[in-house]
C-alpha cells in the first residue's frame, strides 16, 4: 500500500477531508494533503516538488497535461463551484439579484474581503470585477484581501469585513457564516476543479484509486453538501 501525496487547492478541502477516511479504510493507502492557494502550489511545482495527484481548474490542469506533467488516462472532473457572498450570522443579507445591485451591496458596506488577486481564480476574478463596476476607488482602504481558509472567513464571521466573495465550497458549512446567495449570472465565476495522477508519481495506481474514489456517483450528495455542482451542470 501506498502513501499519496496531493497538492490541492483549497476549494475541495472540505469534503476530502470529510471522505478520505472512507478511502484509506477500504483501500490500504494514506493521504497526505497539501492545501495552498493556487498561485503558491505552482511555485511549488515549479521549484521541484512532488505530488502523485494535482487538484486544481480544470484549465489549469490543461496546462500541465499539455507540458506532459498529469496524466491524461487518470483524470477526472470533481464539480463546479461559483463565487457567492456570506455575511456574519444575524446579519442582513444583500441583494444580489443583479450586477448593480451587487455594486450597491459593496459600496454600502463598511469592509470588504475576498482573496488576493492573482493568488486564486475568485480573487483575481473579484479583484476585476471591482475595476469593471467602476467602484476601485471608493473601495480603496475597504477592501481586506484574504483567502477564505487563511482568515477570511474569520473576518466575515468577527464582524470586521460586513461581506465575504468566496468560492462556495470554502464558506457553505463555516461556522459564524450565513451564504447570502451567489453572484448573479453575468458577473460570475464557475471554476471547474479535476484532479488529476502527475507522471512524477511512484503511486500512480493508488493516486488513481483516490480519484475513482472521490469521483464514484455514490459521494455525489456530499460533495453537492460542501458547496461542488456536478459536472456537466
């Protein structure tokens, strides 16, 4: 049996660590996860580091199946996950029912958090959309950038930051939050997340397994709980 090793970013971590016990009991292998925002698992790799499955966008993986890094025969889709807003527990919730009014909800807003543009697919998202609605200088000194499983969400939950733009899976179950619904359509991100075996592995089997395991049909009602849409959806 094996020890697998995998570099993920922190959308799925949620329910991985709800599943891999399930995992390790039925097929002998451990896991050993490492959770970064994207910007910082790619550092990573491209210092040399070692993983025997990537988690990460789809488009992303792309890259590296292109640049013969993953494997293309042990890949997989996870699911979907959008942008949406959380805001303290008992606090009001905004309206998001439209691009403008998702324009008013944050100027009227004492703070602000989402990640770190450049860092994640919802922070460089949010960091544009910001400049798109045309409100990047009525926000400046408003805006706290902070991955949700670095302290963002502790922001939102503490009151300091009034609403949090996070993928759903890192903000659906946390304690002290309340979902206040997703972006609308026309100003929303989808990030499409897959795993998939790196060539580099001396457990691609077992790193396949993990896959299989993750993606079989039987977990889908989980992964629907922490926040993921199907596939295809």
């Amino acid at each position: 049996m094996s020890t697998i090793r995998i570099m993920s970013g922190g959308a799925p971590k949620e329910i991985f660590l709800l599943l891999t016990p399930q995992f390790e009991r039925q097929s002998g292998h451990k896991v050993e996860y490492i959770f970064a925002v994207m910007s910082a698992l790619r550092d990573r790799l491209a210092a040399g580091e070692k993983a025997d499955v990537l988690v990460m966008p789809t488009n992303i993986l792309d890259g590296y199946q292109r640049d013969g890094a993953v494997l293309a025969r042990h890949r997989a889709t996870l699911g979907l996950v959008s942008i949406n807003a959380v805001v303290r527990n008992g606090a009001p919730k905004p309206d998001l029912s439209t691009p403008e009014k998702v324009k008013q909800a944050i100027l009227g807003s004492r703070a602000i958090t989402h990640a770190t543009p450049g860092a994640t697919p919802s922070g460089t998202h949010m960091g544009k959309l910001i400049e798109q609605l045309g409100i990047a200088d009525a926000m400046k000194g408003r805006i706290i950038h902070r991955p949700a499983l670095e302290g963002g969400v502790q922001l939102v939950a503490s009151g300091e930051a009034e609403i949090g733009f996070y993928p759903k899976s890192e903000v659906v179950n946390t304690d002290g939050l309340t979902v206040a619904g997703p972006l609308p359509s026309q100003i929303q991100l989808t990030t499409i997340y897959g795993a998939a075996v790196t060539t580099a592995s001396a457990a691609p089997d077992a790193g396949a397994a993990f896959i299989a395991f993750m993606t079989d049909p039987a977990h889908r009602a989980a992964w629907a709980h922490a926040g993921f849409d199907p596939p295809g959806a």
